[in-house]
C-alpha cells in the first residue's frame, strides 16, 4: 500500500509542469515523457530480477515512473488530444472508445499475464519474461509517438475555435459545473480504485482462496466491463443525455458492489460482478463534460489536475480502505465493498443538481427569447456543455 500511495502521489508537481508544457504547445509531451519513465522503472526492475538486486530497487522504480508523470500524466495526454480533435457532440464517445481500447488489451494482459509470470528456466527467474515483453512494448510505443504521432493533424482549429466559443458562456455558470462533476468523479474514482486494490486481497483470502491464474481472469473479467460499458453507451446515447448515462453508471457500480461483498463463492462473485456491467460509464463522460467548460488551451491543465486530484483522493481512501479491511477481515471481509456502494450512490447527487441546473438554465434562455419577441416558429434549446437537446418548444 506504501508503494502504491508513492506512485499516486509522486507525480503531482511534475505532472503540473508537464501539463503547464502541454498548454504551451508541447502536447507530445504528455505522452512521451510517462512513456518513458514506464520504460525505465522496467528496465530497472528487470535488472533487478536478473542481477538478484535488493527489493529496495523498487523504490528508485516507483521515483523514476513518478518523476516523469506515470500513467496519471499519460492518459491525461490522451484525453487531451482527444479532446482536442472532437466537438462536444461525440467528445464522449470518442473517450469512451479510447477506454475500451485499454480495457480490451488489458484483458488480453491480464489473461497472459499469470502463464508468462510463471515461464521460467535455470536461467530465467519467475517474472523476467514478462517485465521484458513490458520494456519492449513501452520501447515500441514511445518510437510511435515521436515518429509518427502528428498532433498538429489531429486538432482541427474550426473545431477547436468552436469549443472555445461554447466554452466562453456564462462563466460563472461554467464554474459551479466544474465543481459538481469534480465531486462527483472524485468520490467515484476514489472508492473505485481502492476496491480494485482490495479485491485481488479479498479474491486471494478467504473465503474466495483464489489461485494467480484465477486472479488474472477475475481481473480480465474486470476489464471486460469496458467492452460492455461501451457498447451500452453507444446503444443507450441515441435517447439518453450524458448526465443520465453516468448516473446509470454510478448505480451499476453501487448495485454490484453491495452483493459481491456477501460473496462466499465463485459463482457468487461472479454474478455480482455481471451487475457492474454499466459501471466504466462515468468518468469518461464527466471528463468529457468537463473538457466542455474551457477553453482547448486548457483542456492539459484541467485534465491533469483531475487525473491528479483522481491519484490523491485514490491514496487516501486507499489506506484507509486497508487499514479497515485488516481489522475486519476476521469476522466481516466484505465491509469495504459496502462502503463502495454507499459511496457511489451519494455520487449521483451531484450530477442529479447538475442536470437540474441544466433543465433550469434552459427555461431562464426560452424566457428571454420570448421577452425578446423573437419570431420563431420553431425553438429548439441546447445547452453548449455537449449535453442532447432537453428543451424543445413550439410557438405560434
């Protein structure tokens, strides 16, 4: 948990710095530098599998990742270009596209993952071929975004003129949005991250008793949830707003929470499970609302400190959820899952009051146009947020 909480908070200041460079126009950087870092921290615990280092090695890993940004300051690049390349109309869309390309490879990760940890020679330790097959992935992803990434193809700039014009409305409107869905995909993420953390524990224990394989495909049924989180945003968006997809999300998440914490058995768990169908939905759709409130030449700043604000939330709840699961493993395991599920279901308040705002702030327009006078015969109301058309008014 030590380790994890360093890796979480490690990168603030430089991801900052990293995110202030993005804005600058350095967007590759984003991208490249936790590449790199990712990179490095492998070849360092490969070293130290092979040359028979001190488990204290990990430490300078767990810097070095941390120091150039780790995955927190990467996957902000990517929902920043993502961001940059698409209107508020299919900015949703395209995230949640990007997460079901991670979620299908880390379900073929994590199905490989248990037989290539154990594939091993007098020569060979446990684990050697795996770091190594890591290092060579992170190797060949960096050589693609330094060679053939080009990021000035990507950002239309009527698209992104467009985006800075929405976002120019209403500021203070803007500001109290910000800080609902802020709240809302901290308490989600922050229980989130933390119960996938102690799951592999509760999966590992009693009374689950799980082996290392049957943990690699618990987690890749994990990561399957992307694939269906996918397909029903897709499917569901033709007549649902974005705010009412990430609710679907957050009580997918609370209703498989609560059952899987009664779990005696496999196939218990396994049902349980089969209820968080839904439960990837939301942060990339709060993502990509927010990317809505500002400007383009903020989207890195503001995705960062998210993605951070995200990492800090999550190490904080992380120790705390260890710390409970250790003085209740004896006689209930299964309180922090509870707790998940309590958690998630108050994180719908928040983005309940933000889709009322909207309802409201539609009248407050429709009002103003008929005071206007204005002749139309046909008015259709959408708030610039990205959000489907909710107010739609006929008049004579």
């Amino acid at each position: 948990m030590t380790y994890r909480v360093l890796s979480q908070l490690v990168p603030i200041l430089p991801g900052l710095f990293l995110a202030w460079l993005g804005d600058m126009g350095w967007r590759k950087s984003l991208i490249a530098l936790p590449l790199l870092g990712l990179m490095l921290s492998r070849l360092v615990v490969l070293f130290m599998l092979i040359l028979d280092w001190p488990l204290k090695v990990l430490w300078v890993e767990v810097i070095i990742t941390g120091l150039c940004g780790g995955t927190t300051v990467f996957w902000s690049g990517i929902m920043t270009l993502l961001s940059l390349c698409s209107t508020g109309q299919d900015r949703s869309k395209l995230l949640m596209r990007a997460e079901l390309i991670s979620g299908l490879s880390g379900v073929v990760g994590c199905l490989t993952a248990g037989h290539l940890y154990d594939f091993s020679s007098p020569t060979l330790r446990p684990g050697v071929v795996t770091l190594l097959l890591c290092f060579l992935l992170h190797a060949s992803c960096i050589l693609y975004v330094i060679f053939f990434l080009k990021v000035g193809a990507l950002c239309d700039n009527k698209t992104l003129k467009k985006a800075n014009d929405e976002a120019t409305w209403d500021h203070p409107h803007k500001v109290s949005n910000i800080i609902l869905l802020w709240v809302s995909v901290v308490l989600y993420n922050a229980v989130d991250s933390s119960t996938r953390n102690i799951l592999v524990l509760f999966q590992l224990m009693e009374p689950l008793h799980w082996n290392v394989i049957q943990v690699g495909y618990g987690n890749a049924s994990g990561f399957l949830i992307t694939l269906s989180s996918f397909l029903s945003s897709v499917i569901l968006s033709r007549w649902l707003s974005d705010s009412a997809l990430i609710t679907i999300g957050l009580l997918s998440n609370a209703a498989g929470m609560l059952p899987m914490a009664f779990a005696t058995t496999t196939y218990m768990f396994v049902i349980a499970r089969a209820l968080t169908f839904f439960s990837l939905m939301p942060v990339p759709f709060i993502c990509s609302l927010l990317s809505q409130q500002v400007h383009g030449s903020s989207y890195s700043k503001l995705l960062t400190s998210l993605q951070l604000s995200l990492k800090i939330s999550s190490a904080g709840t992380n120790l705390l959820y260890a710390k409970i699961y250790k003085e209740t493993f004896s006689w209930f395991p299964g309180l922090v899952l509870v707790l998940s599920s309590l958690i998630s279901t108050l994180a719908i308040i928040p983005i309940r009051i933000y889709d009322s705002r909207l309802s409201v702030r539609c009248i407050y327009r429709v009002i103003e146009d008929e005071e206007a006078d204005q002749p139309d015969l046909l008015l259709e109301k959408q708030e610039p947020s990205g959000e489907k058309p909710f107010c739609k008014l006929w008049r004579g």
